[in-house]
C-alpha cells in the first residue's frame, strides 16, 4: 500500500465537507427520516452505499467509456427515482394527518423501494464520476496506486457518506419522536412530503 495515512485522512475530511453541502441524498435522507423515522431512511442510505462504491472506482480505473454505455439504463434508473420520490410526496402530503405507525401505507413502497430510490438517486448522476476523475488526483498519484490503495480510497468514499447519512437519520428520527401531537405529525409529513417532490424534481433535472 504506498498510501499514507494522513493522505487518507485529507480525502476522508474531504468527503465529511461534501457530505455536509446539501444535495438531492441529503434532503431525500431527511425527508424520509422524518416521515417514517430511522426505519424509513436506512435503506435509502445502503441504496446510495453502490453508487459512491462505483463511481470513485470507475474514475480510479479511468473507464467512462462506461458512462455512455449504460447511459439508457442509467436514464431508466432516473425516471423510476422521479417517480418514485415524488409519488411518495404527494402520498405524505395526501395523508398528512395520519402517522406512519398508524398507516404503513405512507412508507410504501417499502424497504425495498427506499434502496432501489437511492441507487437510482446516486446512479442516475453520471457526473459523478467526472467529479471523481477530476478530485481524486488532486488528492492520490493514480499512476503509483495498488489494489490495497484503491480499496481504501472506494471503502471511504462509501463509509463516510453512509455514517453520516445514517446519523443524520438516526438524530432526525429521534427528534420526530418528541414532535408526537397531532399538529406536529401533519406539519413534519407535509414538510417531508414537500422534500421528496423538490428531489424528484432536482434528480429530473440534474
């Protein structure tokens, strides 16, 4: 392994500073964590988890020449996001005045449905991997790397994206908790219902 450990350390603060600029994982993270608390928004986090594995690892390698054969299904991966994101908004806010617990319905499509929205989520932006190309020899000499060393570049490309959104769930779940009246849960389910069609409508037109 030829890289250092403070070398790992910059890219993983790196990775903590972009974590924490709002984007449509972010606020798609808070929208289901506050309509459907921690059991709502981890699968979204495990679903996002294959994207930020893939694409660093794609620029690492140099291929996106993959980028434009997968572009159709990649495309088909964004319109099933869209769709998805802001079918479930319209439902939270349709159903504002019940509370999850009370009406599964509100979480549907389900577990399932909440990985396969974040893999759309992070999938369906192939300009991730021209970030990555572009910011990851800034940071490592890609020409001198093993395969140990691009193993630990993808396992903290994915690791720290996936702790915070997992925190981030896990504090927004236990806050939703106290807000238990009435008025609180219609406000806190249209507010969430609100998220989920603006990242729908930022996947469509990013």
């Amino acid at each position: 392994m030829t890289l250092s450990l403070s070398d790992l350390a910059l890219y993983a603060g790196a990775l903590l500073v972009l974590f924490l600029t709002p984007g449509p994982v972010w606020l798609a993270m808070l929208a289901r964590s506050m309509s459907g608390g921690f059991q709502a928004a981890w699968p979204l986090a495990l679903g996002v988890v294959v994207g930020d594995m893939l694409w660093p690892f794609l620029a690492i390698l140099g291929v996106s020449w993959i980028v434009s054969v997968f572009s159709g299904f990649m495309l088909a991966l964004k319109i099933i996001a869209v769709l998805m994101f802001v079918g479930m908004g319209v439902l939270l806010i349709r159903n504002a005045n019940r509370s999850i617990a009370a009406d599964s319905r509100l979480t549907r499509p389900g577990t399932w449905a909440g990985f396969m929205a974040g893999l759309a989520a992070i999938l369906g932006n192939p300009k991730a991997i021209l970030f990555y190309m572009g910011v990851l020899p800034g940071f490592f000499d890609l020409t001198r790397i093993t395969p140990p060393d691009i193993a630990a570049i993808v396992f903290l490309s994915f690791a720290v994206p996936l702790v915070g959104n997992l925190s981030l769930a896990l504090f927004v779940d236990r806050v939703r908790r106290v807000m238990s009246s009435p008025e609180a849960i219609r406000r806190t389910n249209v507010v969430s219902g609100w998220l989920l069609i603006v990242v729908g409508v930022v996947i469509a037109f990013n």
